[in-house]
C-alpha cells in the first residue's frame, strides 16, 4: 500500500468550463479527499467519513436532473461533473464540510464524473490508514 497521495481527473466532454472543471482536482491521500473546482466548489472529506463509493450509470440515478454539466446540488446531495460518464457517487457519514461559490453548504453524498472511475474507486478502497482499517463498501 502506498501512502503517496493520488490524483485524478474530472472527466470533461466539452471543450466549454465555464465553471473551472478544467481547473479542479481530485486529491486522494491517507486521510482526506480533496476536490477543487476551479472558485465554484471545494471540499476536503476525512476518509473515514465515506462509507461507500460506486459507480452509476446516470446524473438521474444519483439524484440529479438530466443532462447537467457542472457544479448542481441541495440538501447535502452535490453533483461535480463535466460529462454524464464515468460517475462515481460517495455516501458521506457524518456530513462533510463544502464550499460553493464561497458559501458553506453540507456535504452527505457527492457525485463526480472521472476520467477513470474504478481507479479512483480503488485508491479509496486502499490506504487502511485514512479508513482506519475500514474497507470502503
């Protein structure tokens, strides 16, 4: 197990980024995920907070309005992404911390689109020091 930090990238289709998804970053380290999108949205959740991280199929599966790009969420379900593809959504417990344009908002489940979903389901599954031994269903 390597504790070097991991980055991903948010997957974009369009060459539009309006909202700084061509400036974000996803940052998986022992203890924390860390997601910057460009001055629209940032977080940093304790990997011990997440309890599960999977794959769907649709923004709709995940509790989203069709055909959205970009920064969307209320009520602690948040959407980051710049395609409809590769989507990974995380169940978040207790609440995380979030900033969206400067606001602070809570963050229970977060959904974002990368380019390589199961490796970042991996790196978050891996690294029993930030689960504290726990295996990320």
């Amino acid at each position: 197990m390597s504790n070097a930090p991991e980055q991903f990238k948010i997957r974009k289709d369009s060459p539009l980024d309006w909202l700084g998804v061509g400036r974000s970053a996803i940052v998986v380290d022992s203890h924390v995920v860390r997601l910057r999108v460009g001055c629209s949205f940032a977080t940093s959740v304790p990997r011990r907070a997440i309890q599960s991280a999977v794959t769907v199929s649709s923004v709709r599966e995940a509790g989203h309005a069709r055909g959205t790009r970009g920064v969307h969420g209320r009520k602690g379900n948040w959407l980051i992404n710049g395609s409809n593809h590769g989507l990974v959504s995380l169940a978040i417990d207790p609440a995380a911390k979030a900033r969206v344009f400067g606001l602070p908002v809570r963050l229970r489940r977060l959904t974002v689109s990368v380019d390589e979903p199961q490796a970042f389901i991996n790196a978050l599954r891996n690294g029993a020091a930030g689960t504290q031994g726990r295996e990320v269903a």
